[in-house]
C-alpha cells in the first residue's frame, strides 16, 4: 500500500476532501485484493503538504477508519 496517492499526484486540483477519498478508495481495492481490510491496518503514515488541510483530510480520515480501530 505504500505510496498511494491521488489522481494528479501532488499537483491535483481537487479539493483535499476528494483527494483523500481516491486514495481510501484505492486502499480498500488494494485491500480486498490482497484478502483482507482496513479493520486489519496496523499503522498508517499520511503526508499533507499543507497543514491547513488537515481538518478536512481527518473528517474523510475518521468516517473510513472503522469504529473501534481508531
């Protein structure tokens, strides 16, 4: 899973929102390629380039993470 990014890479004109969720949604593929899920995950890195985007990267963050995990 290392690596993933959103479409654009780090020039993508999407909101951070939107960004984050491409980057779910190739997570949970990669995830149910490799016969497992997130609930599995034991650490996750995640790189901003701009802090002020933190808010809205965590609110996409925290409804994908499954309860009880975080």
């Amino acid at each position: 899973l290392c690596g993933q990014t959103a479409n654009g890479g780090p020039h993508a004109e999407a909101d951070i929102a939107t960004q984050t969720g491409e980057v779910l949604a190739r997570i949970d593929a990669l995830l149910k390629e490799a016969g497992t899920g997130r609930e599995r995950i034991l650490s996750t890195t995640i790189y901003l380039r701009d802090i002020a985007d933190f808010a809205a990267m965590n609110a996409v963050w925290d409804a994908w993470v499954p309860a009880g995990t975080a």
